[in-house]
C-alpha cells in the first residue's frame, strides 16, 4: 500500500469532518446522543464511505473518533477502544465494498460490539431493554444505533456518491476513489 500527500490530507479532512459533526450534533441535538447509552453518532454515516474512498475514510474516522472520544473523556476504555471500533468497522466496509449493502451491515456490528462492551461500566442501558443484563442491552443500543448510521444512513449517502454525475467530477479534481477489486 502506497501512501502519498493526498492520502494525508484526506484523512485529515476526514477526521476534521467527522469532529465538526459531532460537534454540531452534542450543541444542536445535545451531549448524550453522541456519547451515551444510545449514542446515535451521525458522524459514524462515514464509516460506510470506506467503500468509495478507502484508506483515508479509514484512518480519518479512526483519528475523528480518537479526538471526539479524547474531548468527551469517559475514560482510557473509551479513548483506546472507540478508535479501534471505527478502525475496524471501516476497514470491514473496505473489505466488503463489493456488497455495499452488507458491507454497511457488519461494519455497523464492531461499534456495537466492542463500544457496547465497556460502555455500560460508564451508563445504564436504556430502560426499554428490560431485564437483559448491563453489558448485554449496551451491546444492543450501541449496536442498533450503529445499524441506524452506518447501515441506514451511510448506504444512502454511499449510494448518493456512487453516482456517475457526482463521483465522476470528484475524480476528475483528484479525489481518489477505492476500486471495486
């Protein structure tokens, strides 16, 4: 893997990016939905973008998600743990691109998977969960609402993107585009 100066300077666009929508989201809608137990983060729609851009989508909501994490300090399980969730749901994304859909899917399952595990040290699962235990219902919220961005709302923005008339002048000012090899 070859890694050049457009490579940088789309991760960090990426992780710029994905830091400005958290951040617009914890002031408009407020703190806990990007941090709490349901923690619909809509910043996480660029995980499934890993399947057009890659590389720097990867490493941007990897860096993105360290520096969200870092400002909303939880704790070391969420600074160290968060990162690599993301790191791992984009980079399964990247994998799967050829089945966009799916890849959208099990890139959604590591956030809920590995967030939800430690999570629910820092909050109680929601109450509409039951008598599940702790660990258990923070692994269904965080997946479910992981399903909600990655799955939902990044496949539509992924599929949006896709289109020739919005992909092709992109490529043409230089945006590096993943193949579907």
């Amino acid at each position: 893997m070859k890694i050049d100066s457009r490579d940088l300077t789309g991760t960090a666009v990426f992780a710029a990016l994905y830091v400005v929508i958290n951040i617009v989201q914890a002031v408009t809608v407020g703190n806990p939905t990007i941090y709490g137990p349901i923690q619909l983060r809509l910043a996480d729609f660029m995980i499934a973008l890993a399947a057009l851009f890659g590389w720097p989508i990867i490493g941007g909501v990897t860096i993105g998600c360290f520096l969200t994490n870092s400002y909303y300090f939880l704790g070391a399980p969420d600074v160290i743990l968060g990162p690599i969730a993301n790191f791992v749901a984009a980079w399964l994304v990247l994998r799967l691109r050829k089945r966009r859909l799916l890849a959208c899917v099990a890139g959604a399952l590591p956030i809920g998977l590995i967030v939800g595990s430690y999570l629910w040290l820092f909050f109680p699962p929601p109450d509409v969960l039951g008598s599940l235990p702790a660990w258990a219902g923070m692994i269904l919220s965080i997946t479910a609402s992981s399903l909600i961005a990655v799955a939902v709302i990044g496949y539509l923005v992924l599929s949006m993107l896709r289109r020739p008339n919005i992909i092709t002048p992109l490529k043409a000012r230089g945006l590096k585009v993943a193949s579907e090899k």
